[in-house]
C-alpha cells in the first residue's frame, strides 16, 4: 500500500512539474529581447559590437510561489576589434543566485564551420557565468556566434535559452 502511495504521490509530482514547463511556454515567461549594436573604445581601439540580451522573470513552480522571484538574463555579444582577435562572449547573469547558471560560447562561419572551439562556464551558487570564444579575424562576412544558458534555481521554473548573433 505505502509503494502505491508514493507511486502516485511521485505521478503527481511529475504532473505538476509538466504542467509548470508547460507554463514557461506560455506569453507569461516570452522573454523581452533587446538588441545590442553600438561602437565601444577599447583600449583606443574602436570595436563594433552586435549582440543580443534576452530577459525573463523567473516562474516560481506552483508550490513555492511564496519566494522572491527575480530576473535572469542570457546574452551573447560578437566584438570585431578593428586590429585585434574578433571574439564572442556569453553571459548568463540573475538576480537571486541560481543553484547553478551556466554559459557556453561557439562561433561559427555562415557556411557552419566552427570557429575558436567551444568554450564555457558553470557554476553553482552564483549569479553570474560568462565564456569568451577568439575565432580570428577571417572569419567572413557571415559569421554568427551561438551562446547557451542555463539558470537552475530550487523552487523555480529552470530555463535553458540559445542566443544567435551575426559578428
């Protein structure tokens, strides 16, 4: 009798955290998008840098709706120095610390080719992870660069987002 108790506490259980995924599809957890397209100087060199930022508010799953919810952002961003190594960087960042948040960088040629290998970051108890990728500077005129987020926090709606960018 105890193993069909927990057998069907357990199915509940997954029913509940279905459901709650199912919700982070919903218009409640669309995340804003925000496009990055600016000159920045570094070290007196001018950079042009093209990204994208996308941010959503956590989703408490409907057990723990009594926390604080906060907001998490993953962003890729592509610089192209003018003399120096192009590069890319992801960054996942939080308001409240995840119990891991993640970030994983690649760039790529228009035609697919990897560029740079792949480089990332995890890390638990944070609220901040960033990877940074040097494919070169032949890259071409249709190189992106691909960045995957990961935000784990008990109690909330995990999320797992790819950002694209063309350098």
């Amino acid at each position: 009798m105890k193993k069909i108790i927990g057998t069907v506490v357990f199915a509940l259980a997954i029913t509940g955290v279905s459901t709650s995924v199912s919700a982070s599809s919903s218009d409640e957890y669309t995340p804003s998008v925000k496009n990055i397209d600016k000159v920045e100087y570094i070290d007196g060199e001018q950079v042009e840098v093209n990204g994208i930022e996308l941010t959503v508010k956590e989703i408490p799953t409907a057990s723990m709706g009594v926390y604080a919810t906060g907001k998490r952002n993953a962003k890729v961003i592509a610089k192209k120095p003018l003399f120096a190594k192009w590069y890319a960087t992801a960054t996942s960042d939080a308001t409240y610390k995840q119990k891991e948040i993640s970030a994983k960088v690649r760039a790529y040629k228009g035609n697919g080719v990897q560029l740079g290998g792949t480089k990332s970051q995890t890390v638990k108890n944070s609220t901040y992870a960033a990877a940074t990728v040097y494919p070169g500077n032949s890259i071409g005129p249709t190189a992106f660069a691909i960045g995957n987020h990961g935000f784990i926090r008990s109690g909330y709606v995990d999320w797992f987002p790819q950002t694209k960018k063309p350098f």
